[in-house]
C-alpha cells in the first residue's frame, strides 16, 4: 500500500512511521525484483523521539540509496524538527514526494 499522508488523528504518528517503514520495504522489495538491485535495510523502524537524530540520518540513507539506483534526484530530509509542526509537515510532504517519484518509477 503507499504512503499514506496520516494525520494524528488518524492513528498518530506511531502508526505514520510503520505505514512508512512498510513502504520502505515494497519499494526495496521493487528495486529487487525490477532492477536486480539489493539495497541496505536500514534501522528506521521502530522510531524513539529519543533517537530522532540517528533516525533521521539512516533515513536520508536509505532514500539517498533508493534514488541512486532508482536514478532519481532526493532532497536533504535530515532537518526535519519533531517539535515544530510546521516544518514537521514540510517533512512529511517532502517524503511523500519521494516515496510516491519511487513508487512511479519503480511501476508499484
């Protein structure tokens, strides 16, 4: 299933971040089977706001990889701020532009 845009009332960010971690592993597993290309699995789920700066660094990881072999230009999603709402949605729209390039590129 793709990326839903989830707002908090609709399951909150606990539940945003394992719809997201789950689309991770579809456009992996798309790469795979389509491009003969094995990517890195990184450790992005589950998510601790303890570790938001460690998330955030294996997360651009692991789009940084999903573009290059998807041949698709990223952007930096490492600044991502968990405490102010209106960059955090900026976050969200950025991801979503990219899950949804891959999932186009990719045919998923």
């Amino acid at each position: 299933m793709p990326l839903p845009q989830i707002q908090f009332a609709n399951g909150g960010l606990d539940k945003w971040h394992w719809d997201h971690w789950n689309d991770h592993l579809e456009i992996l597993s798309a790469v795979q089977s389509k491009l003969n290309v094995s990517l890195n699995q990184w450790p992005i789920f589950p998510f601790t706001p303890e570790s938001a700066d460690t998330w955030l660094r294996l997360h651009q990881a692991m789009h940084f990889d999903m573009n290059n072999a998807i041949g698709l230009p990223g952007q930096d999603l490492t600044g991502a701020d968990f405490n102010n709402p209106a960059a955090l949605d900026a976050f969200y729209d950025m991801n979503y532009i990219e899950h949804s390039n891959a999932r186009e590129a990719l045919g998923i």
